[in-house]
C-alpha cells in the first residue's frame, strides 16, 4: 500500500530520488510516491516529471542528454548545505490516493 511505501523508503534513510528519463514521461508513480514520502528527486527536463518538480518545487531537473554534471553539482550541494534539503523535505505535496489518481489521469485524456 501508499503508506508501507512511504515507511520502506524512510526505513531504508532514502534522501533522494533519482528518475533520469531518457524521454518524455507522462505521469510517474515513483515521483508521487517520493513527493509523498517528503523525499526531493532529480528528474530530467522532459516531460511531466520535469513539470511537477518545477511547480512543488520538490527536488532539481537536469539535462536529458547529460545529466551527470548537474548531478554532481547537486549532491555536492546538498552535502555541503542540507538546508535546502531539509526544506524540500518539508514541503508538503497533497496527492490524491491511487484511485484519485487514475481519475486525474483519465480526466486528462478523456
């Protein structure tokens, strides 16, 4: 279930996702399971995962074709300063359970 997700990720002391799509996503599962577990991602710049890390705020896009710089630069960031961490890890992002999300889904293509 959503919540033994959220539980397994803190478990395991996950800070940070990592989606790096080599081409456009739609919707992401993953990311709304780490958005609802506090938890920022990186995501590439395409598609919707870009978008909804961009409008919560909830974690960093990198370039599709190279993200491994920005990634770097990321980390060493946030290990230098975990300020901002800990304030993406405070935001707080209402998702809709997974029956609430499917309607949204097909709400956007129907």
């Amino acid at each position: 279930s959503q919540k033994n997700i959220s539980k397994i990720l803190r478990r395991h002391q996950i800070d940070l996702g990592l989606l790096l799509s080599i081409w456009p996503e739609t919707y992401s599962f993953t990311l709304t399971e780490l958005m609802q577990a506090g938890i920022p991602a990186v995501v590439t710049d395409l598609g919707a995962q870009s978008e909804r890390v961009t409008r919560t705020g909830m974690g960093w896009t990198v370039n599709a074709k190279k993200p491994e710089v920005e990634i770097r630069k990321i980390i060493r960031s946030v290990l230098r300063s975990p300020v901002t961490m800990r304030r993406m890890q405070k935001i707080s992002v209402s998702i809709p359970p997974a029956q609430g999300q499917i309607q949204q889904i097909k709400n956007l293509y129907i």
